[in-house]
C-alpha cells in the first residue's frame, strides 16, 4: 500500500505531514453542557449568537484553542436543556495556561 501511495500522485503528496507528525498533529474535542451561562458569556465576549459567528481563538492559549457556538440544537433529539459545542487545540503536548497538563 505505502509503495502505491507514493507512486500513484492521485494520492497527493503526504509527506509533509505523515513525516513530521508532531509538528503537523491538532486535538479536537466536543462538549456538553447542561447550562447555558457559557454560551451565554461567549455571545457577549463575541457579538456573535450560535450558529451566526466562526471560530473563536484564543490567542494566549499555550494549546491555541479555538472554539465553535454551533447553531442550537445541533443533533437531532438533542434536549432543550442541552448545549454542545466544538473546539481544538493546535498544540495538544503542550501544558495549558490554566490546567497544568497537556490537552493530549
């Protein structure tokens, strides 16, 4: 398979990622919540409603984490009480600012 991939250029060219994994790697994650002063605070922080607005970086972030306020509800069934939304971290190894451990 890896002889074919690096012969047939319909494949791209993947080495600038598959040979340097940890300089190239990013974590992302979901959340759940069962109340609403987050959203509640990052649509004051951004101007942006969810669903209305794109990423949010913060740009002190040690991991230079991003987030998402998707429209709500985001998944079919999802309860009236329930907010979800999604993020990622471009530099999991490192230790955050506020949590001392690595997002990895």
């Amino acid at each position: 398979m890896g002889e074919t991939r690096q012969k047939n250029p319909e494949f791209g060219r993947p080495a600038p990622f598959d040979n340097h994994v940890d300089e190239s790697k990013w974590e992302s994650f979901t959340v759940t919540l069962n109340d609403p002063i987050f959203f509640n605070l990052m649509e004051k922080f951004s101007g942006n409603k969810p669903g209305t607005g794109g990423l949010v970086t913060f740009k002190d972030s040690n991991w230079l984490m991003s987030i998402v306020l998707a429209y709500q509800p985001h998944f079919l069934n999802q309860p009236e009480n329930v907010q979800v939304f999604w993020g990622y971290g471009l530099f999991p190894d490192k230790k955050g600012n506020y949590v001392e451990k690595n997002m990895s």
